[in-house]
C-alpha cells in the first residue's frame, strides 16, 4: 500500500499497479472494494476478474451501479484483454482510463505472462492494476 494513503493523492499518480497480499480473511477484498469505491469516479472503464460475485459482492454491487456489469468476469479473458490494449493503443492520447482488478481467479500459463505484461507495462495503455494474493509468489 502507498504510504500515508490519501484517495485524492493516488488519483494523482493514476495509472498504478497496487499488489495486496495476506493470509486469508484478512481484508485484502475489502481494501480493494474500498479503493474502487473512492476513486471510481477516476475511471471510465473497470473490468474485474473476480472468482464470482459472491467473492466480492461490494465489487459486484459497485460494477452494477457505477460501472459496465458485462465486464465482470469469473475467470481471465486472453482474448478481452489483448483487444483492450490494441484498443488503448489505437487511441493514442485519448486513452482511457482503465483500472483491472484481479481477485480470486486463478490464473496459468498465457494468463500469467498477459497479466505480468499488464503490469510491467499498462502504463503505457492507460492501464491500472489492482491485484490480491494469498502469497506474494503468486504477485
């Protein structure tokens, strides 16, 4: 987590790449809906691979209001996500803002490379990054 976190201050330094572990039931899912709370107003765009909705009905509860609910995926999507950065890049400087929330999925092979690659370098396609892990490998 970033030191002395202030939503308005992170706002400033969108995109990001935010990694939460811990140990079960510890609050890592409840610290990211609470992220995703404050600053969806940061972003025109969330999509979240979440185990299901009942892993994080917050999330769930606040895609269906603020956000496209078809973008709220049980598993990785490879194909959704590399059409995403084409898109991003096709739009230059006009990119959107678009947070990627990962949380209870699992995730292997192609997924893990796509993922590493989002993280190393979403940056440049306007891409922020929010993931839980039971074990820092898995980061």
């Amino acid at each position: 987590m970033l030191p002395h976190y202030n939503p308005e201050t992170l706002g400033n330094v969108i995109p990001f790449v935010i990694g939460c572990v811990g140990a079960r039931r510890t609050g890592k899912s409840t610290a990211i809906s609470h992220l995703l709370f404050q600053m969806s107003s940061r972003f025109e765009l969330v999509v979240g691979f979440i185990g299901s909705a009942a892993c994080n009905p917050v999330i769930h509860q606040i895609m269906r209001e603020s956000f496209d609910p078809r973008f709220f995926f049980s598993e990785w999507n490879l194909p959704l996500v590399a059409q995403l950065l084409q898109q991003q890049e096709n739009l230059g400087s006009n990119k959107r803002s678009i947070l990627v929330l990962v949380d209870d999925v699992l995730l292997s092979g192609p997924a893990v490379e796509q993922l590493s690659h989002l993280c190393m370098r979403g940056r440049h396609f306007g891409l922020s990054i929010i993931m839980c892990a039971v074990s820092y490998t898995t980061l």
